[in-house]
C-alpha cells in the first residue's frame, strides 16, 4: 500500500512544476461561477435583532444550538468538567476491558483537538479581536463554554450508534447516528438522507479545509521565515506538499491507531510550545494582566468597542470560536467514535474538554498577548497570522521562527485528522473496504500537494462551507436525538453515584 501511494504521488511531481499564477487564475474563474452563490448561502449574514449589525445565520445556527443542549443537559458543560478530567486519566479506564473501540479516552481526545486547533487560533483570534476589540475574547470563551454542550451530546452519540466492522475497526460519526438514530425514530428515508448530505459535505470539507488550505498556509509560513520571495521554496510549492504528502501518507496509511499515536505526542507539544510562550509573555508582563481583563470586561459590555460595540464584539467573539472549535459540525465526533469504552456518554464527557481547551485556553492565550503587548491599538496594519507573530515576537525576538513550527505542525495534525474525517464519510458512501480507503488515501496525499502548489481562492472558500454544511445537516439530527442523550445521562449519573461505573472500569486499580 505504501508503495502504491509513493508511486501516485510520484505523478504529483510533474503537475506541481505546473502549478504557475496563470493556472490558478484558470481555475479560480472557472470555479468561482459555481461555488459563489453556494459559498455566499452558507456565509450570508441577517440583522441582529434591533441593531444594525449583520451576523452569519450559520454562526447563530450553531451558539443557539450549543445554548439549548446546554440548558436541556442541565449545564453539563460545569456539572460534568471534572469527571471529563478523571476520564482522560485514566480513572475510569480497564486496562483488562475488552470494549469495542481502537484508542484511549486520551488518544480520541488528542485526535479530534489535532483536527480543530491549528490556524484559527492564531490568526483567527487576531482578527476577532481587531474588528471586534478586546471585549470579542470574552464572547469567544463563553461561546467555548457552551460549545462544550454540543460537543457532549454529537460524541455520546457518535460512540452510541458507531458500527463495529469485522476487522476489529470501529466507524462512527454523524453518518451513522443520524441513519441509524433516526431509523429507529421511525424516520429511516430523512435519516439516509441528512447521512448521506453529512458524508458528502465532510469529504469536501476533509480535502479542502481540511487538507489543501493547511498545506498552503503551512507553505507560506515556511516561506516566510527562510527568506520570504528570495527564500529557496519560494516558486516551490510542489516540492513542499510532495515532502509533506508522504509524511501524511505515512502516517495516514495505518489508521486512526496511527493518526492517534501521533496527535498524542504532536498535540501536547504543540500546546507546550504555544502556551508556553504565551505564559512567558504573561509572566513578564504580569503587572498588566489585570488591565487587559478589565478592558476585556469594558469592551465586553459598555459598547465602546468597535464594529458595533457590544453587539459587535460578541459577533465576533462566538464567529471565532465557532470557527475555531467545530462544536456543532460533527466532524470530532468521528473521531471519538473510535474509543475504547463500554459507556458511550463517557466519551461525550471527554469530549466537551476539546472547546475549552482549543478556545478557552489557547484562543484566549492568544488575545491577551495581542491585548497585553500592545499590538490591539496599534497601527501597523498587520493582521491574522502576521499580528499574532507580530505580539509575540515583540516580547520573544525569535518567536517567529517558533510560529513557523508551530504552524507547520498544526497543518500537519489538522491533515491526519480531517483525512480520517473524510475517510470515514467516504466508506460510509462506497463501503468499508480496502479499495475504497486505498483510494480515498491516495486522493487526500495528492490534494496536499495540489494545496501547496497552488492559490485557489474559491474553491478554499467552497470546502470552508462544506464544513460548516456539515453543521447545518448535524444539527438538526441532534435536536431529534437528545432527549435520548439526556434519558441515558440521568441513567449514568446515577450509576457514577452509586459506584457502579467505578466498580466496572476501574476494577483493576484495586
């Protein structure tokens, strides 16, 4: 298998000496027609009640809908936090368990966090904060808050309704929750139907989003600390995805067993190295740390922020973390289907760790050293990726190069993970089968190369709303679904209370 990928990619080299402006513009034109008004549905703003603002319904989609699961569940974001915690470390884990599954509690975790924390924390919060001031990084962290709701409720669901295949792999998602769930709600033609809409928009979204806009952004930021338009890659792009192709592919070739070995070690690193910074620059700074929550908290609530005060910043603030945490898309849960447990809600516990971690923790990080060095008011124009490098290389000269790494190594996790996501949607299509994933494999190391070389502006566009299509289709499955969510989570409470669960996974502590 591997030297079939290795021979396809091979191909890919010939087509990346190609790659010039011209063809992209090519492209671009031809795309564009077709995927506009597509893009321009899902991305269309409506009138915040009373106010003149404009927010994306797609965001509104998703915040009402993690504020409903969270108010539905009881606040299982607050209530459920810290038993999420003894989860992941193995408090309630049998190593003796011979549960269906592929991976740890912690390993799923670090899996789906692979596919949601990359750029939108670094340069997504950037801009956040610049349209909508300091106040937006207060709205982002409650939005995460109840992001961690729906979170809870798509990966119960996703574990619940996974299928076991006969190999001893695991496939779960929206896919089967929505076909199988729905079926037994008497509902089978709707269900297929949400399924089979969810199946496509995540393949679109796995090659695009997921796979062709990492690789050229990783490209640009390599680009950039070896020497910008002098530097050696500079016209080569091809070369570059062709290099990080075969390392996806390496590493895709074995599974989830193999994207989970890796995210486990690359996502801890990846926040040791970013937070780390960041908690640096907080340190040295420390004596202004309360001035930046204090104009967090003022911008939040006195409308003396920019682009619509109050009401602007809080657009702002949940736009970024929805976009940044995926809660409501579906896609994670795909992810934590593939968990070793006998309890499907235990891997909803663990799961609503991913948004506080990925927007509470890193996105806010983020903020506060924009905020806190200065960088919020300041007229240098820069924005997105380059303001974030710009407030953290003030304070660590060499942190740039830093970036670099740490943006090459979260398209390199966004990529393993989506390719999984889309695999999943693709056998889901085509059947579980060798051939079929074979197929889907080779396809996703070729768009990496493809997402390297080239600059194409719609069809990046199209795949970002394929993704949040997926949200649109998820979500309505799971209004449908939660009061069973809810049914079987008052049954797990009351067996956690009455030591049931402990006695069951964790015999072999005793």
């Amino acid at each position: 298998m591997k030297r079939n990928i290795l021979l396809a990619l091979s191909g890919c080299v010939a087509a990346g000496n190609a790659a010039a402006a011209g063809m992209d513009e090519t492209i671009n034109e031809l795309v564009a027609p077709i995927v506009n008004p597509f893009v321009g549905m899902i991305f269309s703003t409506i009138p915040f009640p009373f106010t003149d603002v404009q927010v994306p319904w797609i965001v509104l989609w998703l915040v009402v809908a993690a504020v409903f699961f969270t108010v539905y569940l009881g606040f299982i974001n607050l209530k459920g936090f810290k038993h999420a915690v003894d989860l992941v470390s193995g408090k309630y884990t049998d190593p003796k368990s011979k549960g269906d599954g592929e991976v740890s509690h912690f390993q799923a975790l670090a899996t789906a966090l692979s596919g949601t924390v990359g750029l939108g924390n670094i340069a997504g919060v950037a801009v956040a904060v610049s349209i909508g001031g300091a106040g937006a990084t207060f709205w982002m962290i409650l939005a995460g808050l109840l992001g961690m709701s729906s979170k809870f409720v798509e990966c119960s669901l996703g574990v619940k309704y996974r299928n076991t295949n006969p190999d001893g792999s695991v496939s779960g998602g929206p896919m089967y929750y929505l076909s199988k769930g729905l079926a037994n709600r008497g509902n089978p033609a709707f269900g297929r139907t949400l399924a089979v809409l969810f199946s496509i928009c995540a393949i679109g979204g796995a090659l695009g989003g997921g796979n062709m806009f990492q690789a050229n952004q990783a490209f640009k930021q390599v680009v950039g600390v070896t020497g910008g338009d002098a530097s050696f890659l500079a016209d080569k792009g091809w070369l570059f995805g062709l290099i990080l192709a075969v390392i996806v592919g390496i590493v895709i070739i074995g599974g989830i067993k193999s994207i989970a070995k890796v995210t486990e070690k690359v996502v801890p690193f990846m926040a040791v190295i970013y937070v780390g910074a960041a908690l640096i620059i907080l340190g040295i700074n420390f004596d202004l740390i309360d001035d930046a929550f204090g104009a967090i908290l003022d911008g939040a609530f006195t409308g003396e922020g920019v682009a619509g005060g109050v009401i602007g910043a809080m657009i702002q603030g949940f736009k970024r973390a929805a976009f940044s945490n995926e809660a409501g898309v579906g896609s994670a849960a795909i992810a934590h289907s593939a968990v070793k447990t006998k309890e499907p809600l235990s891997e909803g516990f663990v799961s609503l760790l991913e948004p506080f971690i990925d927007t509470v923790v890193i996105c806010t990080m983020t903020a506060l050293v924009i905020i806190i060095t200065g960088y919020l008011d300041n007229d240098s124009g820069l924005a997105g990726v380059e303001l974030t490098s710009a407030a953290f290389g003030s304070a660590i000269g060499w942190f740039p190069y830093i970036l670099a790494i740490a943006v090459v190594l979260f398209a390199f996790s966004t990529m393993i993970s989506w390719s999984y996501y889309g695999l999943k949607a693709w056998t889901y299509l085509f059947g579980e089968s060798k051939k079929a994933e074979l197929i889907f494999k080779v396809k996703f190391c070729i768009f990496v190369v493809i997402g390297a070389a080239m600059n194409l502006g719609p069809v990046i566009d199209f795949s970002d709303a394929m993704i949040f299509s997926m949200a649109l289709v998820n979500i309505v499955g799971l209004y449908i679904l939660v009061p069973e969510i809810k049914r079987d989570l008052a049954d797990y409470w009351a067996r956690l209370e009455s030591g049931k669960i402990r006695k069951v996974e964790a015999a072999s502590e005793r």
